[in-house]
C-alpha cells in the first residue's frame, strides 16, 4: 500500500485536465504574475519577452534566464509553465530542474535542432507543444507531449491563423471518425501519425489530451470564438501585456472565456479595456518571419 | 437523481461522465438557476483561484452556502473543490464556500513533478483499494470533531466527510473507477430520504 507513482502520463496529461475552460497568459515579471493571477488566470508562461518582442527584437530566442522563472514561480500559486527551444532538451531538463509545472517546447524561441523534438517521454515534468494539423498534434504527442495547443501564429494579435489551426485539427478529426477501421492505416500515413493514435482519435472523437488555442488572441472576442470553435482552453501571449490596460484586458479575457457563448456577455466585458495590442497583417510577414512553420 | 458539476472550470467533462455512468442525471451548472435544478453539487478538480472569484460573480457561493445551510444539500469537492469548501486555508486564499471544518494546505504536496498516483483503502468503499491520481493535491491539515476522516496516504488525511459535505485531495474522476461518485450519490439519495 502507499507505494506512488510519479511522472505518470496519467499525472502529466491530468493537469492540463484541471486547466481546461481557463487562460494561461504570457508574463515576463512576478508583478505581471500576480495581475495575471488576480484576473483568474489558470496558469502564466513565464518568459523573458513575449512573442510580439521576440518578434521584435529578431536574432535567437532562448529560454528565459532561471533568475526570472523563479521570481515569478515565487509570486504566484497557480502554475508556472516556461518554454524551452525545439529539440533543446538541455533547456528541458534545467526547466524541469527547477520545477517548472509545464515546459512548452515553443516554436515561439528559435529552433535548437531541425530534425528531432524533445523525447519528452523521459521527463517527470509534462510538456505542451505547438500543432497547426491533426498529424502534427499526434506525432507530438507519440513523442510525449501531454497538451497541445494549435500554434496560431505568434505575437501578431491576428487570430486567423489560430482559426485556421484549428478548424483544420477538427476537421480531420471528424475525418478520422467517418473512416472505416479497415482504411486507418492509409490515413494515418497519410496525415504521418502513428496508428495507434489515429484509431484512438477514431474512439474518443477529440484529441485524446486537452487542446488549447494560441497564437493570435488580442481580444475577449477572440478567446470566445475559439472556445466557440471548440478549444478547450486559451493560451494568450502579447494580447494582455501589450494592450492598453492589461488588468482590464485579462479579466474580460478571462470571463469572455468562461462565457464564450454569450454574447451579452462578451459585450459587457468588452467594455471600457483599452485598445487590444496593434495587430498584423499575415501578408505582410516574410516566410522567415513565420514561427508557426518551425518544428512541424 | 439530478447531479451538479460546476462548470466554470476545470475537469467538468470527466466528473459529468462518471456522474452518468453510475445511473444518475449529469447536470453543468453555470448559474443560480441551473443551482436551483440539482440535488447534489460536485466541484471538479481545477484552479481554486479560479473557480472562486468567477464563482462569487456569478452569486454562486451565497446560494450554495444558503442550501446547505437550510436542506443539508450535499456538495463533494474533489481537489480544487476541497479547496473551496474548506473553513480555512493556508496562506493566499481564494474567494470560496469555507463550509467544512477542514484546514487545508494548497498545493502542499508541491509543484507537479511531485504529482502522483497510488492505491488508498477508503472506508465505506467496497471492493478493495481505490487507484487514486493526486495533481498539484492540496492536504488536509486539520479535521474539526465533526469531521470523519475516511481515506489517509501516509497518515495524512486525504478525503473526508462531514454530514452531506465530501472531499478528497485526489481526482476519482481520473481514472475508470466510478464508486466514489457512487458514494456521492447515496449521501445525496440518503439526505433525500431523510429530509
């Protein structure tokens, strides 16, 4: 009796369970942790600069010095998730040694390898990664991953890319469910997943972790549409820090996502935010400049 | 027999299944109104912070407080949801119920590497030990004299009853295992019968 077992999948892909229906927000310092927290926010992203500045400041993007995850690991009591480069799993292995509760491995930083993804299967900590297709989410998940978020397109305040993702995830999913068990296989070379994970999208009808959306959302409206388009939960990254009022910001993010299908809602707390963070146009960005096409 | 699972947050999906599976009607509730609809309330596992502040805006919390005060009306907090219910909580403490004479202790297990699994004996639970999954678990430090302890993991209580009030620290909802949510549902049909 008593004898536990730790680094389960069961623990990894059950805390993503607790997260669903919230917002996770983008901080880079423990005060903007704390505002996060008091908005109701279910967890923070602890980074150094967030993805419009990332986007911004062009070069490589690293993972956050450990001086500022712990600061804000130390400000607030909901989780703390970092993220570390593709295929970097150095940074992995120092964010899990310091406790982080979820590691992202984020296209948002500059790839560290162009061929392999973090085995993620070999940690305690669980990971989330980035999918803009059904066949992206589940060959993450194959290598480990305990949450996917559809990856939008970062630090643009445009949430068409976040829309596309997703709708393109669940339009193969409802795919997979009207194809034969006898013709899964072709589908799934097809879409480049394991097997065994498509036939286990076929049974579930969803993803079998949570899926959240990012990448792109700049206003309670925005959060509302995806949970409406059927993510189960809302990262935001520049949308709160880089609008005019970000306290006002994340707490209509926050209710807009618990009452995505009410518009009267939505309305009210659309109310007297500021201005959401200066969007941009995807015809304006350079293939370069496109984060979501790394670590496909 | 009409459940509740509050769903502003969290791990709603699981509990409403299992809600299902032992033979009662699974209801989401948002609202006082959708309160005013069940017999029981679950609050599923999720962030307390959270579930609290948009539980208060929505008059959740005095109209929960309000039936349990005059009918007995049952509530089961599971992790969060203990959270919620108890009288007093260590250090930052969300908007909550504040129903049970428990203390409890968030998070007190540690950050997720320490999330775990294992098997508890849970007294009135038949049929040998139940696999329970701890995430990010809050303890119960303290139980008032009301209060019976009915499961410990290394002598730390971890659920507990009080009249038509059930908590535990870890999610039952996790796994396939529905006889805890069977439990629920008798403490509900018997406060029924009684009243």
């Amino acid at each position: 009796m008593a004898d536990k077992q730790q680094g389960t999948f069961t623990v990894k892909a059950g805390l993503a369970e607790m997260l669903k229906g919230g917002v996770i927000m983008d901080v880079t310092t423990p005060e903007q942790a704390v505002i996060a927290e008091r908005a109701g926010a279910v967890a923070v992203m602890a980074l150094e600069r967030v993805p419009a500045d990332i986007r911004a400041a062009g070069g490589v993007a690293r993972m956050a010095s450990p001086r500022i995850v712990k600061s804000i690991m130390e400000a607030v009591s909901i989780p703390v998730m970092a993220k570390a480069r593709i295929g970097h799993f150095v940074e992995a292995e120092v964010l899990e040694a310091l406790e982080v509760d979820y590691i992202d491995e984020s296209e948002v930083l500059t790839p560290a390898d162009d061929q392999y993804h973090i085995d993620k299967w070999r940690f305690n900590v669980p990971f989330v990664c980035g999918a803009r297709d059904l066949g992206e989410a589940l060959r993450r998940i194959a290598e480990g991953a305990a949450m996917i978020r559809t990856k939008g397109e970062p630090g643009t305040g445009n949430v068409v890319e976040a829309v596309r993702h997703l709708r393109q995830v669940n339009a193969q999913i409802r795919q997979v469910v009207s194809t034969p068990s006898g013709e899964l296989a072709d589908l799934a070379k097809e879409l480049r997943a394991p097997l065994d994970l498509v036939r286990r999208v076929k049974e579930l009808g969803r993803l079998p972790v949570v899926n959240f959306s990012a990448g792109g959302v700049a206003s309670p409206a925005d959060a509302a549409l995806m949970m409406q388009l059927g993510a189960d939960g809302i990262f935001v990254g520049s949308g709160i820090f880089k609008s005019s009022n970000p306290e006002a910001m994340a707490r209509a993010v926050v209710r807009a996502t618990l009452h995505y299908n009410d518009p009267k809602i939505i309305a009210e707390v659309s109310e007297d935010i500021g201005e959401s963070m200066p969007g941009l146009e995807m015809a304006t960005l350079k293939p370069a400049d496109r984060m979501q096409d790394r670590g496909i | 027999m009409r459940i509740g699972v509050l769903a502003i947050q969290g791990d709603v999906r699981e509990h409403l299944q299992h809600v299902v599976q032992v033979g009662a009607e699974a209801v989401s509730v948002r609202t006082v109104a959708d309160l005013a609809n069940v017999e029981g309330l679950i609050i599923p596992g999720g962030e307390s912070t959270t579930i609290g502040m948009l539980m208060q805006e929505e008059g959740l919390i005095s109209a929960i407080q309000q039936r349990v005060a005059n009918e007995g009306f049952p509530v089961y907090g599971t992790c969060a949801g203990l959270i919620l219910l108890a009288k007093d909580v260590i250090g930052k403490s969300p908007a909550r119920l504040g129903l049970m004479d428990i203390v409890a202790d968030r998070n007190a297990y540690g950050r997720q590497v320490a999330s775990f699994e294992a098997d508890l004996d849970i007294v009135g639970v038949e049929g040998g030990p139940f696999h329970a999954v701890f995430i990010r678990a809050p303890q119960i430090v303290t139980v008032g004299s009301d209060v019976i302890p009915l499961a410990y993991y290394h002598d730390q209580v971890v659920m507990a009853r009080q009249g038509s009030l059930l908590v535990s620290s870890f999610h039952p909802e996790m796994t396939e295992d529905t006889r805890i949510h069977q439990y629920f549902v008798e403490v509900v049909a018997n406060r029924v019968m009684t009243s």
